[in-house]
C-alpha cells in the first residue's frame, strides 16, 4: 500500500483498487486490495477445489465407459434411483437458498431469523447426506461395493468426497448457529457467515454437475 | 427477541430491499433469491424430465442438459455466491481455477479418446 493510500479513507482506497464495496455497513477493508483477506482466501480455495472435483468427475466420466465387455458386478448406470437423486438434489438447492437468507438476515440484524435459517441448511444438508448413505447401502446390497469394478471405486470416491464436503459445511453451519446462540456473531460479523455460504454454495454447485454428468448424461 | 427487537428488524429489512432494489449495488433482496430459487427448480424439473423423454429428444438430451446445468450453475455463483454484485478479482480468481479446471482435464479426457 502507497503512502497516499495509507493517509487516505478506507473507501477511497477501495475505489482505487477498483472495488465497489457490496455491503454499506460492512467494515471497510486496510488491505493491499481494499478487499477482504478472508473472503479472497476462500474463494482461492474454491478455484482450486474446481481442480479436485474435475479430476474426481474426470475420472468418473472415463472409468464409465471403459470395462463394459467382462466387468464384474452392475454398472453404476444400471442402480441408479433417478426420483430419489432427483429430490436429494432439489433438497441441497434448496438449502442455497436458505443459507443466502441466513446471511441477509444476518446483515440486517435480525438475529432469531438469521439461526433459524442456518439451522435450516444444516438440516436440508443433514437430509441430503442421510439420502446419500441410503443410495450407498443399496448399491452395496446390490453388489456394488467401492471395489467392485473401476466404475464403482470412482462412483464412491467422487460422490463420497462430495458427501465429505456436505458434512464439513454442516459442522461450519452448526458452529455458526452455536456462535449466534453465545452472541459471538454479531451484524458486523457477517462475513464469517458469507464465507461459510461461499464454501456451501460451492458444494451445490458441485452437486449440479455431478446430477448432470454423472446421474442424467446417460454412459 | 423481543418485540421491539422484531419490529426493528422487520423495518431494517424494508430499508435494505428497498435500498437493494434502488441502488442496485447491494446484494439483492430476500425476494430476488426466492425468485433465483423458483428458477432453479424449475430448471431441475426440465432437467428431470427430459431424462424420461430421452427417446424423443434423441441428439437434443445432452446439450439440453449441459445448457440447463450451465445456466443453474451461473445463477449460483451470480446470484447466491454473489460474483454479480462483488469485486471483479473475486470472479477473476474463481474463473481462472475454473478454465484451468476444465481445460487440464478436457486435455486429459482427449487423451484418453473419450470423445
């Protein structure tokens, strides 16, 4: 940061980093970029989690169409519960948008409103794993287990890391809501809430292309 | 919370849509992410439902779907991750992970003569 800029207001300084700040009554930013440490942080996370998931789906994607002649066990293809996917897939889009009106609650102070809808994701995210289990355990009782054939172990690998991610994000959420309890996490805190949603919404998106290429995109 | 807790809160969030729907350089309201939300079930139902009709869509299925997933996918980021309304090195950082993303492993994937 110049000398001009360390004299300088905070917002002015964020407008010379070509920043318009999105939230009024959020604290301005002393950083080199005017922009929060934390927030570009995660989002330098999620560009290189696109690199894992598109290795898992990748991966996924080749093993599907390989092995066909002389594999052993049913092909993931042939398990599939399109109806119950599809309503575990609305389930986790759905809890996008009740994570985004716990951090609009949140900006605006309403507090009660703000943990109801965090722990609302939490049980959205919560069902969508309970789902995720029970697509696991049937495809197991029906002889797919994570070795079973190629096809398997990268179904399992890619849907598990997901379903891994999932469970991570509803800790995260359910700590917020504990914070929010214990009055830690006050209006002028809400970015803590914003970058958990960042990390969340990620995992939706995540899931959209999963449904797509993995469940819908017929092999 | 008490009641005048709640009425406070009831008129900060009548300020903030209307100043979110005026000024446009906030996030949007409640409603914009209950309407974003419509759209994105929507979206799945077709996409659902063109699974069923695979048949008659023929050659259409795929690019249908990746269309519809497309479009879910940047109404996301845009809307709920909030790219539309925040910084541009926000969505610089995301995209670059993204394009390198999808270009290493469309590479790898023609490699393999998946196509």
């Amino acid at each position: 940061m110049s000398v001009s800029e360390q004299t300088a207001p905070p917002e002015v300084v964020a407008d010379r980093a070509d920043h318009v700040p999105h939230d009024a009554a959020a604290p301005a930013h002393h950083t080199s970029t005017g922009l929060s440490n934390e927030k570009l942080g995660m989002w330098l996370f999620l560009g290189s989690e696109c690199l894992l998931f598109g290795g898992l789906i990748s991966a996924f994607l080749l093993y599907r169409s390989k092995d066909v002649e002389g594999m052993v066990g049913p092909a993931v293809g042939d398990l599939y519960d399109i109806p119950f996917t599809s309503v575990s897939s609305f389930v986790l889009l759905m809890s996008s948008l009740t994570m985004v009106l716990s951090l609009s609650a949140i900006q605006r102070a309403d507090h009660r409103r703000a943990r109801t809808w965090l722990l609302t994701t939490a049980m959205l995210g919560a069902t969508f794993i309970a789902g995720q289990v029970y697509e696991f355990t049937s495809f197991v009782r029906e002889g797919l287990g994570y070795t079973t054939n190629l096809q398997s172990s990268a179904f399992y690998t890619l849907t598990g890391f997901h379903g891994v991610h999932v469970t991570i994000g509803i800790l995260m959420l359910v700590s917020l809501f504990v914070m929010s309890l214990r009055g830690r996490l006050p209006a002028e805190r809400s970015e803590t809430v914003e970058i958990v949603g960042l990390y969340w919404h990620f995992v939706d998106i995540i899931w959209i292309i999963i449904f797509t290429l993995v469940y819908l995109i017929p092999a | 919370m008490s009641v005048s807790d709640e009425t406070l809160a009831r008129e900060a969030q009548a300020e903030h849509d209307a100043q979110t729907e005026h000024e446009g350089h906030d996030h949007p309201s409640d409603r914009s992410y209950v309407g974003i939300a419509l759209i994105l079930a929507v979206l799945t139902a077709l996409e659902v439902a063109s699974f069923y009709v695979e048949d008659q869509l023929g050659a259409l299925l795929v690019p249908a779907l990746v269309i519809m997933m497309i479009v879910k996918f940047v109404l996301v980021v845009a809307w709920f991750m909030h790219l539309r309304f925040d910084s541009n090195l926000f969505t610089r950082v995301f995209v670059s992970g993204l394009v390198l993303a999808v270009g290493v492993y469309a590479a790898t994937l023609t490699t393999f003569r998946f196509w």
